[in-house]
C-alpha cells in the first residue's frame, strides 16, 4: 500500500502547480516591467525542445521550415544571419544537441544512425550516415543522453549501456554507404536500469546516472578515466531506503533527458527530487537533502528534469517544476525562489547576466535579483517558451520566442540594452 500511495502522491505532483510561497506570485498588478530589446531574429521556427546550441560565433539547431520536416540549420550568432541550412530533411530525430567539431556536425537520427554533415563556413553536405551497435549487433536503441567530447560521442544505448564512438573511425568519402561500426562499452548498470542522465566531464573523467521510474531500485552514480576506462567514482542512493523512510519523493535519479549532475571546482553535485554533494578528492558525501512533506512549501526545491543549472558566485540556481530556486553550493540549503503561477510547469534553463537573473516563460520575460529573488521586471508582450534551451552569448540571451501554441522562432536579447 505504500508503494500505491507513493505513486499517487507522485502522479498528482507531476501533474499539478505547486502551492509555493515566491516572491512573485504573477499577479500584474503593479509590477515592474522592462521592455527587452530584440538583437535579432531569425525568422525560423525551431524545434525548439532543448535543442540548440552555440559552437564558435555559431548557433546550430533543428529548424522545422515546413510542416512534418526538420533540418540543421547553422546561422550567425552575432547577426542570427543564415550561414546554410542541411538539403536533406531529418526525420525522427533524437533531440539531443547536435554534436559540433570544426569539420563536421553529428546529428542523432532513431532508432541507432549518426547522420554526418561538413561544417563548411557557408555551406554543408551530407558526408556520412552510420548505424551503430555493440558486439556486432545493431538493434539497441539510442537514449537522449548524449554527448561530445574530444574524439568521441558517448551514448547512452538501450538503457542499460554507456558506450561511446570514436569518431575517427568514420568515414567521409562517401554518404551513400551506410556504415556500421561498434561502440566501446564503458559500463553496463548493475542494476540494469536505464542511464537517462546527461553525461558531465571533469577532470578528464565522464559521469553519469541511472533511472528507477518508481525508485524500486537505488540510483547509481559512476565516473570513468577517459583515457584508461577505469570506473574512478562509483555511489549509489535513493530508491527503496527512501521508501522505508517514508519519504514521499523518493529518489529516481532523474528522467528521460534530465541533467541532475553538475560538478564545479571539485564537487560533484546532483539535483534532482533529493540534493546531494561529494567530494571528489576522496568521494565524501558532503550533504543528502530529500523532499520531505514536513518541509514547508517555500522549500520545495527538487529539479525533476531541469537543464544544467547555473553557478554564480557560489550559488547553484535551477529551475524545477514550477519554480526558479538558487541555494547555497556549500550546504544545499535553499536561499530564495520565485513562482510565476500562469506558466505552469518550467522545463528551460535560467541566464544570469550582470547579477540579474533572466528566464523566458509563456507569460513574459522576467528579471530577479539573483542574490534575493526580488522581481526587477518583466516583459509581458515576450512569450517564450517554458520548454527549451536559453544560451548566453556575449551580450545575448539567445532563446525561443512564441508565435504560435506550436511555433518559436529563435531569436536573440540584448540583455546589455534591455
């Protein structure tokens, strides 16, 4: 009965607002507005789930030019000016970021292909399709959790693998061939779960987490050497211990293209329906914080599915299911956070710029002091989008612009003029 009630208790917060306290509760009346000034726009509607991505004065998405089609599209990031667009429509793409290097981008395709594109200054073509797999079989499926790094892409496939490509061992010479090649293994779970985690590097070592959907299993946490393969960091938390508890959230680790892990200058932080932080000089837990129904509202401060959070000076903020939070690096504890309560649920990453907090919601632009959460503003005639990747670029915040239920173009702020 307890498992039942959990996973009522789960479903109902998963599908409704939280009653949080905040410092603005997104009523209009006497707010204070800004009006954000446009640097550029597009004119192209983006796919905008998460998707693009900055590489060198650069910005490379997935643009949906017509109906039920996509290309990449790779445009000026200082001007949004159009540098090429792919000839080829891309059908069931992986919304993972492409993968950029100097000479040619990666893209994602389902169930298991990386389809190949040069990175041409002014114009690209297809140089590669390639089917992947482990063991000479080519019949596992390609997670979200994707990433580049170096020489290689590594992958999350069929759940349960971590793996990676060498992508020196493709071939440019001809795109008519289909390629298959093998992965290296990293890791295959203990406990069989899926890794929906997105890989995180530091130090020359690669970290990534498993999923349990209803925490019957313990998460678990590994880091790999990526010169020697070595397994150099290994936890695990949350699940049934949770359960016993008697916490009502217990620890999943994370769901489908979640980013829970965040490390910066030695401290490997996860944040997900529990905060956690270790030590990676010796693995020491410095501190586990789990939702617990005791704490009051105000502290609902779990980031189920979030983007990367931001680190600022020796803050993390974040965002969560309906909320922006920051809390102290060093002890996990929450400092402020901040509900806007007509754009529902929050899936888009926070920009800070010049100790001002920005994030683009359906129901405005809105500016908070990042040391207290105080409202500074908000442009309510900018509909963004609660869903989505927002880059900070020199002076820009490039991100989606709403002008439609369906349809974003990407556009760039000013944040140094607005």
């Amino acid at each position: 009965m307890k498992k039942v009630g959990y996973i009522l208790i789960t479903l109902i917060v998963l599908l409704t607002s939280c009653n949080l306290s905040s410092n603005s509760d997104g009523n209009d009346d006497n707010e204070p507005s800004f009006k954000a000034k446009i640097a550029w726009d597009s004119g192209l509607i983006s796919n905008f789930y998460k998707s693009h991505i900055v590489y060198k004065d650069h910005v490379y998405f997935y643009e949906r030019p017509k109906s039920y089609s996509t290309t990449i599209t790779k445009l000026d990031a200082a001007t949004g000016e159009l540098k090429w667009r792919s000839k080829q429509t891309l059908k069931s793409i992986i919304y993972t970021q492409p993968f950029i290097t100097d000479d040619y981008v990666y893209v994602l395709i389902s169930p298991n292909y990386i389809y190949c594109f040069s990175n041409d200054e002014n114009s690209t073509t297809l140089t590669a399709i390639v089917e992947i797999g482990i063991n000479g079989k080519y019949d596992y499926e390609i997670n979200m959790s994707a990433i580049i790094y170096e020489n290689y892409i590594y992958i999350s496939l069929a759940d349960n693998f971590f793996t990676r490509l060498d992508i020196n061992k493709i071939m440019h010479d001809d795109d008519r061939i289909m390629q298959k090649i093998d992965l290296e293994i990293l890791w295959e779970t203990e406990t069989n779960n899926s890794i929906q985690a997105k890989p995180v590097f530091y130090d020359d070592v690669v970290y990534v987490s498993t999923y349990s959907p209803l925490a019957y299993k313990v998460v678990e946490l590994a880091g790999f050497d990526i010169a020697s393969k070595e397994r150099v960091f290994y936890t695990t938390f949350g699940g049934p211990a949770d359960i016993e508890a008697g916490l009502p959230f217990p620890e999943n680790g994370g769901g489908v293209s979640s980013n829970p892990i965040f490390i910066k200058n030695g401290t490997l932080y996860y944040l997900n329906w529990s905060v956690n932080a270790w030590d990676l000089s010796d693995g020491a837990l410095l501190y586990r914080h789990v939702f617990n129904g005791s704490i009051p509202d105000s502290e609902w401060y779990h980031s189920t599915n979030s983007l990367q959070p931001i680190f600022y000076n020796g803050r993390i903020y974040n965002t969560n299911g309906d909320s922006i939070f920051c809390m102290d690096a060093a002890t996990g504890e929450l400092i402020w956070n901040a509900k806007e309560k007509n754009s529902g649920s929050i899936n888009t990453s926070p920009i800070i710029y010049n100790d001002k907090l920005y994030i683009a919601l359906h129901h405005g632009l809105f500016r908070y002091d990042s040391e207290n959460g105080n409202l500074l503003g908000v442009d309510r005639s900018f509909k963004g989008a609660n869903m989505g990747r927002n880059i900070l670029y020199n002076d820009y915040m490039i991100c989606t612009q709403m002008y439609s239920t369906a349809d974003g173009r990407l556009i760039a702020i000013d944040l140094g003029n607005s």
